[in-house]
C-alpha cells in the first residue's frame, strides 16, 4: 500500500520535537547541542522525496510534470529566502527564537497536510477494494478460465 502523506505528517512531528529540542538547547553547552542538532538537521532534509512523489501521484497522470516542478520551485524559492530570513531573526531575537520559529513549520506542515492525508485514504481503500475485485476474477491464461467453466 502506497502512503506518502502520512509519513510526511510523521517527519513534520520528528521535525518539530527536534527543532523545538535544539531551540531548548540553545545556550547549552556544545556536547549537548551538537548531537540533537545534527538529527534535527538530518532529519529536515528527509521529507522531501515523498513531497515530491506525493505531488506526481496527487495531481494524476496528464499534470504530474506540472505539479513536480510547482513543487520543487517552492522548494527552491524557500530555501533561497530562509537563511536570510533565519539570519534576521537570529541576529534581532537569538538562536532560541529563531529555531523555536522553525520549529512551528513542521507542525503548520501537519496540519495543511490533514485533508490531503484523508484524501489519501480514500484512495488507498478504493484502490484495495479494486484489487480485491479483481483477484476474485479468473486469469485467462492460468488455467483458472478451464476449471471456472
């Protein structure tokens, strides 16, 4: 069974917890820090495939190339204007702040994705209902079509 949707809503979660963690790490001594920061790190970067995927699937067949590159341009458009945005209010606030900040967009990244992932079960069950149907019915060429007749 293909999901995307709700392992993108679990990592939002991760992401969160592990940003939050690093912003309560803040001023923390570095053996502290760097361990939690470094699995907050690695952990924002893993959404991204299925985001990709989910786009092609979500949109169909006939506007999958459209909604990858619709994606991907967020994507990039995004991490061109955050490291400036983060610096600002790293330098205006401290790194408390600016990583508590990035710990909400995962979590306003669940709750956008809600619908989708109701949407997405739909599918899923539609889509086991169709195999289901399809397995009862006889292959013509296993011998099955034979002993059905």
């Amino acid at each position: 069974e293909e999901r995307r949707i709700a392992p993108i809503r679990r990592a939002a979660i991760l992401n969160a917890g592990l940003l939050g963690a690093t912003a309560a790490l803040a001023g923390a001594p570095g053996v502290l820090l760097y361990p939690v920061l470094l699995a907050a790190g690695v952990a924002t970067m893993t959404w991204n495939g299925l985001a990709f995927t989910a786009a092609g699937e979500i949109s169909g067949r006939a506007r999958a190339g459209t909604a990858m590159s619709v994606q991907n341009t967020i994507i990039a458009l995004g991490g061109a204007a955050s490291p400036a945005a983060f610096g600002a209010l790293v330098e205006s606030a401290g790194w408390a702040a600016g990583l508590a900040t990035l710990a909400v967009m995962p979590l306003l990244a669940w709750l956008v994705l809600a619908p989708l992932q109701s949407e997405e079960d739909e599918r899923a069950r539609a889509r086991a209902e169709r195999q289901a149907r399809s397995a009862s019915l006889p292959r013509p060429f296993s011998g099955e079509l034979k002993e059905a007749t």
